[in-house]
C-alpha cells in the first residue's frame, strides 16, 4: 500500500506535448493533456462508452478523443460530444487534482476534496536562475520502499557504483540519522579523501583540481511520501568542508521523486541541481549523462531484490545501523497509510449510520 492524500510527481510538461499520456500511479490509471486553454487536466484513463483507454486517443480543440469511436471529453471528466450522439447526459469519470509547478505535473491520487496545492513541495533551485537542473525518468520494478531504502543508505555506492561515485570510504564512515516530524535525515561526512571519477569530472567543471585530497558529504532528507533530497559535494580538503567558499567546491542536490505505479514498480524521476556555473548547458548535459548511467546501475539490483522478496514475502531482514534512514522513512510511510485508513472507515461508518 502507499499514501495516496498526498501529491507525486506525475509526469514533466514535455511528455504529453504531442498526444495525452496515460500513466499509472498508486495503481490509478490517469491520462493527462492540455484543455483548451493550456491547462493540464487528469481524467480517468477509462472511456464510459466500452471502456477503451482515452490515453490511446488524442486532444482536439481541449477535448480529449477517444481514439475507438470519437466520443470527447472535458476536463471536468464529462462528455461533451459524440458523432451521431447524444451523450451528454452520460454519468462522468474520474477527475484527479494536478498542478504544473517546478517543471513537473503533479497529481493527488487521492480523496479530492483534501487536495490543497499549498502542501506541494517547494524547491528554491527550480526558481532561481543560479541554479541548473538536469534529469530524467526511469521505470523500475521495484516496490517504492525499496528505493527509499535505497536512497537513504548510501553505502550500497562502493559496490554498486564502483566505477563512479563508490569508494571505500564511504562504508568506513558511520552514518547519523535524526527525524524530525515527518522529515528524516541521514548525514555521512569524509575527510581528506581521493575524489571518485564522477566527483573528479565536477571539480574539473568547476574549474578546480581533481588530483587533491578532499572533504566530501552526504545528506539525504527523506520527506513524505516518498521524495528524497540529497545535498552531495566535494570540497578541497581543509576548506571547510559543506561549509567551503563556492570556489573551492563542488556541491549539488541529488532529486529524486519516487513515483508508486503499483506494489511492485514505480516511476522514478531523478535529477541533479547545482548552483556552479548554471548558465554551462554543456556541463548540465555531461552531469546529466553521469548521473543517469549512475542510476542504471540501480535497476538490476533492485528488481532482482524485489523479485526475490516477492518470492519469498515471509522472510525476515536483517536491519543494521545503516539502515537508519530508510527504517525511519519506512515509520513515517506506514503512519500516514494508518491515518488514511482510519479516515476512510470513519466517514463509511458516518455514511452508513445517515
């Protein structure tokens, strides 16, 4: 199960320039296009005449086509016209609360009428121009815990990511990890260390030297349902470390949105922003590119642990100190299920008692 009162990130704007996309989230199937007049509009990915998905249509004056037999719907979920028909006064589908902000379309899966936009995340480097950004989007299938876990315990990066950002190091420093309320932050810190080749490639992009000892760290802040931030860098050792002036670092925020497709896959839209030579297109490319070969090796690792915890859905696992932030992370989730579930039987049992 995952929460579904809350906002995930659907889609970005470029997805469904050209036909509306149909998308699966928290087991919803949703299409998402524009209405006439630019606005994005989610709708059940159902067509009320013989069920075809309206996603496999197209959008026509802001109305959504069912490719099968014409039928065109509105944004509001209703039909507005059929050829050779009368049909508006067919019952409507579902519509889902979605927002274009930050460069991502954001939907809430869940109860409508709690949907406030107000409770969409903010993110400073999406609005400033001394920030760059570049990411993408992979499908992994994968449960979206597992990618928690494995965002928030970054020791997995010696073995996994060896060729790249992994170092011995990393699992030779113990991680700290502190909540607070529904935010969960894990730290690691090293000092006076070689730099991995991706955090050489970063130096070098911020015009500094890559043959030096470095100060290097690790915060990951896990925030509901299923986002994590993580501030990287590399800092001259001896500089001060995170705290190093901008000219004798290199540092960034590792973006990740977990998106839940079902129980066992999910959406993942990753990304790097930095805030050093943001006006650089070339380096964002180059970044981008590292990051998602860096990503890619994530993918076989977590489905073949999802396959195998599928297949074995009884077995207990171990939890060690370095597991702190997901177990963590993993509390706050199953909270905010409970809540929801003790919400939705409140209201039958007031509906069942009118």
């Amino acid at each position: 199960m995952f929460p579904k009162n809350t906002w995930y990130v659907a889609c970005t704007p470029d997805e469904f320039e050209q036909a509306p996309l149909g998308r699966k989230i928290c087991n919803e199937s949703i299409v998402f296009f524009r209405d006439e007049e630019g606005r994005v509009a989610a709708v059940e990915d159902f067509c009320p005449h013989r069920g075809a998905p309206l996603s496999l249509g197209f959008v026509r004056d802001g109305k959504l086509v069912c490719g099968y037999h014409g039928l065109e719907m509105s944004r509001t979920g209703h039909c507005s016209s059929m050829p050779g028909q009368r049909v508006k006064g067919f019952p409507g589908i579902k519509t889902y609360p979605v927002v274009e902000r930050h460069g991502f379309i954001w939907v809430w899966p869940g109860d409508a009428s709690l949907a406030n936009p107000e409770k969409i995340p903010h993110l400073h480097w999406a609005e400033s121009p001394d920030w760059a950004y570049g990411g993408g989007l992979y499908h992994i299938h994968c449960g979206f815990r597992l990618m928690v876990d494995n965002l928030m315990d970054l020791t997995h990066e010696t073995y996994v990511h060896a060729s790249s950002i992994g170092q011995p190091e990393i699992e030779e420093a113990a991680p700290k990890t502190s909540v607070n309320g529904e935010e969960v932050v894990t730290s690691r810190t090293m000092e006076n260390i070689p730099a991995p080749p991706f955090w050489q490639a970063a130096l070098r992009g911020n015009d500094l030297a890559d043959d030096v000892p470095v100060d290097r760290w690790q915060i990951c802040r896990f925030t509901p349902p299923s986002h994590v931030m993580i501030e990287v860098g590399v800092a001259h050792a001896g500089k001060g470390g995170y705290d190093a002036p901008a000219d004798a670092k290199a540092s960034s925020i590792v973006v990740d949105f977990i998106t839940p497709e079902t129980e066992t896959s999910i959406w993942y839209f990753w990304g790097m922003a930095r805030n050093f030579k943001p006006e650089d297109d070339q380096l964002t490319a180059t970044i981008r590119e590292g990051q998602g070969k860096i990503f890619a090796e994530d993918l076989d690792m977590l489905e073949a642990q999802q396959r195998n915890l599928s297949t074995y859905p009884d077995r207990q696992l171990l939890k060690l100190n370095i597991d702190g932030g997901g177990v963590q992370a993993r509390r706050i989730i199953e909270r905010l299920i409970a809540e929801e579930q003790a919400t939705a039987e409140t209201t039958l049992k007031k509906v069942g008692s009118a």
